[in-house]
C-alpha cells in the first residue's frame, strides 16, 4: 500500500520564518526522485531550490507561485508506494501496479485519516528535514468542504440566513499568521471560500473579508458562493483601517526589500551614527594598479585594492571592527575580519561577505569579489554567504555619485564609502594640476570610538589611495 508523506517547508536557517514561493519545479501526478528539487524559494537572503526528501508521486501542492508560506507549512505530499519507498532498490512508479498503489494509499487515507508510518529519509539535510527518520506523526488529509451552493440552499429564518451543518476537522488556512489574523478580527474562516489550491485560504481572503466588513460598516462580505454572517465590530487594536486608501502604485516589504527595510530601520533605531568625509588624489593608486596589470597574471580590480587598503586599516584602527552587545552594555572587538559589500541586483540591495578577507591578497580578494557578484545578480547567493559580516566596503561611485551617508550594517559598526573617481583641479607639488579625485566617507557607530579613531582610520586609507606604498608597511 502507498503512503501519503507530507513535506513542509524547511528549516532554511540564519533565522529565517518564511520564504515565498517563486516557481514550483514539479507537477501534481509527476512523479520525483528522492532529493530532487522541488520548488525554488525566496527567503530574506537567497533564492534557494528545495529538495524532497521523499521519492513517489505528487499528490498535492501547497501555496501559489508568488504566495508565502511560514517555516513548517506544508510545501506538497508524495504518495510513496512499496516500490517508491526511500531507501528502497528500485523506485520505478511507473510499473508493477504502482499508481494502483498509490491510488489505493491515498484513498484510504483520505477515508480513514490513520497515522502515516514512518519512512526513512533522504539524510540530504538542508536545515531541519533529511534527517534518518521522517516524523512520527503527519496532518491528517483536510475532510472535504460542501459544495457553497449547499451552503446557500438554507432557509431564512427572522432574516437570518440559516447554514447548513458545518464539516467536522480543520479549515484549510495557508498558515498559521492567516489564522491568527482571522482569530484577532472575529472572522470565522468556515463563512470563506479561500482562492488557493484546493480552496485553500491565504491571507488575502482573510484581508478582502476584513475589508469588507469595514466598508459595509461591520458587516462581512465574503467572496461569492459563501453565506453572510451577523455583523460584528472589529475588536480594539485591529488592523482593519476604515480610512480610504490613496491610489498609487503598492509594492509589498517581503523577500530582499523587506529584509533590507528591517534592517536599516533597526539600525537607524538602534545605532547613534556619524560620519567624516575627507578628499583624496587617487592618481598614483589608478597608476598602480595599471603597473600590477600590466605585469602579467590575473587581473587587479580596483576594488579589491581598496579592501586591502580597509583590511590594513582595521587593523591599525580594530575598534571599528567591533559590534554592541546591547543586553551587556560591551562593544566587542572582533579579531576577524568579514568584508561585506554592496551589490545592486535585480532582486534588490544585498551585501555579500568575503570571510577572512584579512587573510586574503589582492588577487584572491578580486576573485572572490568576482564570484559573490556573480552569484549575487544570479540570485544563487547562500544564506551564509550574506551574513556575518564585521565591516562593510561601499563602492557608490558606480552610480556616478561623489558622496553619501551610508546606513550602517547593523550590526557592524563602520562603513566605508568610495565615490566616484573624476578629474578634478587638484593642488599637486605645489601647483594647480588636473588628478583623479575621489570623496572617501565613513559612518561609524559614536559607541566603539570617538571622532579621533574615526579620523585616524579614514586618513590613514586616504594615505593608501594617494601613496600606495604606505601599504608596503603592513605587508
């Protein structure tokens, strides 16, 4: 007989809650292999392609492309026959009777909502799942809702409609934030018709109810086919707003942006910045380095030059390589330096980090800026590869701007900012000269120092720009 195995959405680590579903990769009734990727994933850092960890036949998926699901939602089932066992010698669902099996395992579950048995698992662990047992206990399969018609067919009694009896088991609900939504407002998810899969709820049917009922002044009108209820106010603290909504273009805070949106509004909370600029003639680093590349090798970037010149700096200046333990009132000095920088992508603002960049040279830090860009535009970047970071690189210049305040990194302590590298009337020996001037700024948290460390850190780089051999004495 086959078994019914549910798959939830995994533990996707770095503490993320949710991720968005971006492009399911399978079909109900197509048939996968264990550790196949099944659906590609949007959380807060990455764009992630999720394994099974079961082989059999997709009997149901769970969410819409676009939708978000919570951390241990339902992603899909898989029917697992005895020949689709995982672990098992063969897995050919396609001969020997095995859709009859599976037809036949999902039946009876569907009639008897028993306990699955346990199956084994793939051991592919992402986060969470894989593991050498699936677990012990499954959802049981949703009963079947009455068609809304069956619903409506009561008679009015003193003007109120009558329902038909309700089916016993839970509601479909797309996770556990929709219910809680419903529960807060006084909404009761059996009047709704979700428009999911399978009639599966999700929040904006919840919203669009709740909407409703504030402008039909506290009485619910929920989408065609689904009975109306006795009006009932909204409760106190409800986010139900009868104001009217200005028109205009709406873009949801979810995936990279709202991520971004989080962080740099804890950081603005959280940290007291300043910031100092200073000018610097970047001609003999611009010489240097066409001198570098033009003795043979791989090729310098720019700038993995300017990492270098941070990297020496942090460690003459190491407090700005520091975070705030705020619970302990200690700002800790880090003995290790995890160079993150800004990359705009398609996707939004994201900020890579290269792990012990201290540790690396120039041309190892220009290969590794090489592939986080790479991975950063094609969306592959893993969630490890976006956090941890000590101290960020800003290179704004590539929008052709001079200057800017930079939002710190919570929770890091210091920014550096490069600008844009230009021609400019430069006082050089003496004399009015035409060099390449660049605004270098840092933002730091006012906790770790005070303006003379700040000071000190961002002229000793100036220095580096415009005499590249004061790096000679780091090396």
């Amino acid at each position: 007989m086959a078994q019914v195995l549910e798959f939830k959405l995994p533990d996707l680590g770095e503490g993320l809650t949710e991720a968005e579903i971006v492009r399911w990769l399978v079909e109900v009734g197509e048939v996968v292999a264990v550790d196949q990727p099944v659906v590609e994933v949007e959380t807060a850092k990455a764009m992630v392609e999720v394994p099974c960890p079961y082989g059999g036949v997709v009997t149901a998926r769970f969410g819409e492309e676009g939708s978000e699901l919570p951390v241990g939602a339902p992603l899909l089932t898989v029917a697992v026959g005895e020949q689709n066992a995982p672990g098992g010698p063969e897995r050919d669902p396609g001969t020997g009777g095995a859709a009859e099996a599976v037809r036949a395992g999902t039946a009876k579950a569907a009639a008897t909502g028993a306990e699955r048995p346990k199956a084994e698992g793939s051991g592919n662990v992402l986060v969470g799942y894989g593991t050498s047992e699936a677990p012990a206990r499954r959802r049981r399969v949703r009963p079947v809702r009455p068609e809304p018609a069956a619903e409506q067919a009561g008679a009015h009694a003193n003007g109120r409609p009558v329902r038909t009896a309700e089916p016993e088991g839970p509601v479909p609900v797309i996770s556990p934030l929709v219910r809680r939504l419903a529960r807060q407002n006084d909404l009761d998810l059996r009047e709704l018709t979700g428009s999911g899969p399978d009639g599966l709820i999700l929040r904006a049917d919840v919203e669009y109810a709740l909407r409703a009922a504030t402008a039909q002044g506290g009485r619910t009108a929920v989408r065609p086919g689904v009975a109306d209820r006795e009006p009932s106010a909204p409760p106190a603290g409800s986010p139900v707003s009868s104001a009217p909504r200005p028109g205009g273009i709406r873009t949801p805070l979810k995936g990279v942006r709202g991520a971004v949106a989080d962080k740099l509004s804890r950081s603005r909370r959280e940290i007291p910045d300043a910031t100092c600029w200073v000018d610097a003639d970047a001609t003999e680093l611009m010489r240097a380095r066409t001198a570098i590349n033009a003795s043979g090798g791989p090729k310098i970037s720019l700038v993995a030059l300017l990492a270098r010149i941070c990297t020496a700096a942090l460690a003459r200046f190491p407090e700005l390589n520091s975070t705030v333990d705020t619970q302990a009132r200690e700002v800790v000095q880090l003995d290790h330096v995890h160079l993150g920088f800004a990359a705009q992508t398609d996707r939004g603002l994201v900020v890579p980090v290269i792990r012990d960049a201290h540790a690396r040279d120039a041309e190892g830090l220009t290969a590794e800026f090489a592939r986080l860009t790479e991975a950063a535009r094609a969306g592959r970047l893993t969630p490890g590869e976006l956090t941890g970071g000590t101290f960020t690189l800003n290179n704004y210049g590539v929008f052709g701007v001079d200057g800017s305040t930079p939002i710190i990194n919570h929770p890091e302590a210091a920014m550096l900012g490069v600008g844009r590298i230009v021609p400019k009337p430069w006082v050089h020996e003496g004399e009015l000269a035409v060099r390449q001037v660049v605004q270098l700024s840092l933002t730091f948290d006012h906790r770790v120092c005070d303006g003379g460390t700040a000071g000190g850190f961002l002229r000793y780089v100036a220095d580096c720009v415009e005499q590249p051999a004061v790096l000679l004495r780091t090396l």
